[in-house]
C-alpha cells in the first residue's frame, strides 16, 4: 500500500516517524506548503518521497492522509478535489471536530476521520476513527490495518469523539500536566531536587502499569494495595477525591465550550 500524507506539521511528522518506527516497507509521499518542514523529515527518512503538489501525493496513495486544518480542507483547490474524485483513495482526515458529512461534502470518496496520538511516533499511539458512508464495510478492516500500524486503533462512534479524544489525543499532555504538579508541589513543600523527584515519579509510574498488565489489576484494585486505613495515603486520596473531580468537571466543560465554538464556525 502506498501512502501519501498531506501536512508535515505535528501530527503529520508523528505519522511519518511512527511509520517508520515500526519497519514500514510502504512508499510514503509528503507534501507540504512549507518545503523545508518536509525536507527535515527527508534528512531523517531517505526513503520518504517529497511531491511539490497535493494533487501529486494523492495521485501515487492508495491511502491519504490529511493532516491539516479544516480550513486546507475547506478551500481545497479544484485540482486537488478532481483528483481526490478520480483516484478515489482512502482519505483519513485528522480533524476529529469537524462532523463527517460536513467532510464529506468538502473531500469526495472513502473519508474516514481519526483521532491521533503523539505516541504513534514509537509505534504504540492510540487512534480512534469513525468511517464515512462511502466507506464500505468490507473496506474498513484496510483502513483499521493501516491505523493499527502505528499502535491500538478503535472503532467508535462519532458522537462520542470528543469524550475519547479528551482521554487519548489530549490525554499524554493532560495526564502528565497532574503529574508534573504534584511533582512540583512535593519539590516546592519539601526542597528536594527537582530532577531526581521526576525521575523517581517516572519509573514509579511505568512500574505501576508493568504490575497492572502482568496481574492483570483494575486502577481501584492497585489503589487498595497502596492504602491502608488511616495512612498518609488514604489522606492523599481524601482530598483528591474532594477537590479534582471539581476540576475535571471544568476541564471537560470548557473542552466541550471550545467544540462548540469551532462548530459555530464552520457555519459560516
């Protein structure tokens, strides 16, 4: 299968490493607006193949990648959007806010839209993705092979993107933000020294999931083990327990605020 990726910003870079990162054999072709954002990712991937022309890297794929803005999608050029109808590939679009018909109307043929995550650049990311009406049923598992490539891929419903976004694709910055200020709050209480505590924090943490997977336990089954009645861990808890779900409630509210405002837009 031969790739073609349009969009070498942030996640469109992530895409080609994570490819590469797990002994990708397929031809990738890039296009990028900003030629020397495509080149770096040349000087690190000989094998990558730059194109001066969307049109071009849609022209070679049987499976297209746009990691761009809605609005490239949007004001796509006719030339662009004739070939897209012609060569019909598979289109996986990155904008996971932006409805699938809407998509659609703006990108002819087999769209699907996905949901990354940063750690597709070691192969171990999670994507979620929803499939278009033009995408038949039998042609889906292509997709989800292609997908699973660089990590875990599932399959949910549109509406319930942005709950899972919010855990995945948000979620390596929003897990490690907690993490960084309790770590801080413990440098900033007790004067100890700031490297040493992340790096103790770390390997407590990748442990905690080693011990997770190997015995197979649930997060409440590893809190229980910690704890014990009266301890300074149950005190720890008691007060996360009163005041983050507070926190999470805002987080998720504004999130949502900020969808709907992005939403209003594509109105107009």
């Amino acid at each position: 299968m031969v790739i073609g990726i349009i969009g070498t910003g942030k996640m469109g870079s992530t895409l080609v490493e994570g490819l590469y990162s797990t002994n990708q054999k397929d031809q990738i072709f890039v296009y990028n607006r900003t030629y020397e954002k495509a080149l770096c990712l040349k000087n690190r991937f000989n094998q990558l193949e730059i194109v001066n022309t969307p049109e071009a890297v849609v022209e070679n794929s049987g499976v297209v990648v746009l990691a761009v803005p809605f609005s490239f999608i949007k004001n796509m050029s006719m030339a662009v959007f004739n070939t897209l109808k012609s060569v019909n590939p598979f289109v996986i679009v990155l904008c996971g806010y932006v409805p699938l018909k809407i998509l659609e109307k703006h990108c002819p043929g087999k769209v699907a839209k996905a949901f990354p995550n940063i750690n597709w650049a070691c192969g171990s990311g999670v994507t979620i993705v929803s499939f278009g009406d033009q995408i038949k049923a039998s042609e889906r598992p292509m997709v989800l092979e292609f997908l699973s490539s660089l990590g875990d891929v599932y399959e949910v419903e549109e509406a319930e993107f942005r709950a899972f976004s919010n855990l995945m694709s948000c979620g390596p910055a929003l897990w490690l933000k907690i993490i960084d200020l309790f770590i801080k709050a413990n440098v900033m209480k007790y004067g100890i020294n700031r490297a040493l505590a992340f790096e103790v924090s770390e390997k407590t943490i990748l442990g905690t999931f080693k011990l997770m997977h190997k015995n197979g336990f649930k997060f409440d089954e590893i809190i229980n083990l910690v704890s014990t009645p009266g301890g300074v861990t149950e005190v720890g808890l008691s007060i996360f327990e009163k005041y983050l779900p507070a926190v999470f409630s805002k987080t998720i509210e504004m999130i949502s605020k900020r969808d709907v405002a992005r939403m209003k837009a594509l109105q107009h």
